[in-house]
C-alpha cells in the first residue's frame, strides 16, 4: 500500500516564509501534487513534482527528492488568505496512474 | 464552462434511506473521481472513470455504493441504506489524461448527514 505523513498543523506570521513537509511511501512513483483547501470550500490544486528539484510558481514553491521519498510545499510572503489546508498527493503505479491518494493535510494558521 | 458542479450541496437523510448525488465534470474532461472527506482528514478516493468505464472501486467500499457515469458525461453517486458512518462531504473531481502530471479539479461536495 502506500502512506503520506504531512505536520497536522503549522503556524506562521504575515510575511513569514513557511515549509510545508510530506514523506510517502509507495512503489512505482510517479508524481507528488499539492493542492489548498479553504475550509469550506474545494480542494484546488497548487503545483505538481516528477522530478528531483525545486519547481516555483509565485510565492509557492514546491520541491521533490524521490531518493529520500520526500517532498515540500515552501509558501513565501505569507498572506492571512493563505490560512488554509494543504495536502500532498501522490500518484504511483501503486494508487493507479493518474490516481491521486491524499495525505491526511496541514493546517496552515497566519497571523496578522 | 464554470468548474466541476455537484448537486445538491447538502443532504440531510434517515439512517436506512438511499441517496444519489450527481456531479457535471468539466466538459472536455474525461477522467472522473469521486472522493469522500470527513473533516480533518484529507480526501479519500472512493472510484473513478474514464470516460464511461469505471476503471476502479476502493476496496474500502461496501457494495452499498454504486458509482455510474453513462455516456462518459456527468456521474451519480448512490448510497444505499445509509449508515451514520456515511455522514461526510462526497467530493468529485475531473481531469485530463494529460501526462506527465494529473492536475484534478475539484467540485464544492455535497455533504451529507445521516440522523
């Protein structure tokens, strides 16, 4: 089977830099994603990782070892409307190609 | 074309009775997923389609659900003689088979509560 492992919850400060972790374990990998859930609302996605290294869209960055089964979600410039849920997934011949299993997510509180 | 669309948002229903929830896709997109999320974790897969063809079912569902998606259009989701336990937001989502990444995009839910 596979398993995800993410902090329940971290907090931060407007402003702040904040790293998000996800170890997993799974066999056949293929790619770990990111998405943000506003409470209440869906689940959106925020950036995806096949390769080793460090992909960058805006004030999210997200990075990928796959020797060390481990990935992170960096959030910079940290705004109030980023509080939110944030949750790896990961895709593997284990869950099915194109098959997201889901972590149990990270709790992100910012305060002012 | 606006987003995933589930209807309803909220379903309130008796311990025993069957409930179906439907869900439009993105048009053009041909896989689809149904989820179920109960609060503070994150979604569990519960089924998904491509196209038509239901390529596969959790193990961790009882045969109390039922998952269709005729013409590889719009799903339903069925629960039959619901149980408390059932009580949780049903997610679906679409996405492209767009390798190499699988970007889902997400409806609001229905959530559901069994009294």
């Amino acid at each position: 089977g596979q398993s995800l492992e993410q902090p329940s919850e971290v907090t931060a400060v407007e402003g702040a830099i904040v790293q998000i972790n996800c170890t997993y374990q799974t066999s056949g990998f293929y790619g770990l994603s990111w998405y943000q859930q506003h409470d209440g609302g869906a689940p959106t996605f925020l950036s995806y990782n096949a390769l080793d290294g460090l992909e960058e869209t805006g004030r999210f960055s997200s990075f990928l070892s796959r020797s060390d089964s481990y990935g992170y979600l960096l959030l910079q410039e940290l705004q109030m409307k980023d509080s939110a849920s944030y949750f790896c997934a990961v895709e593997s011949q284990d869950t099915g190609f194109q098959k997201l299993v889901f972590g149990t997510g990270t709790r992100l509180l910012v305060s002012p | 074309d606006t987003g995933v669309s589930q209807n309803p948002r909220h379903k309130i229903t008796k311990r025993g009775q069957n409930v179906t929830f439907r869900c439009d896709p993105i048009s053009e997109h041909n896989r689809l997923y149904w989820y179920r999320q109960t609060l503070g974790q994150g979604p569990e897969f519960l089924t998904y389609f491509q196209n038509e063809a239901q390529l596969e079912k959790s193990r961790l569902l009882s045969d109390r659900f039922s998952a269709e998606r005729p013409k590889g259009s719009f799903s339903t989701l069925e629960i039959q003689r619901t149980e408390q336990g059932d009580s949780a937001m049903y997610l679906c989502a679409s996405s492209l088979i767009s390798p190499p990444r699988t970007e889902a995009f997400f409806g609001q839910g229905t959530r559901l509560t069994v009294v």
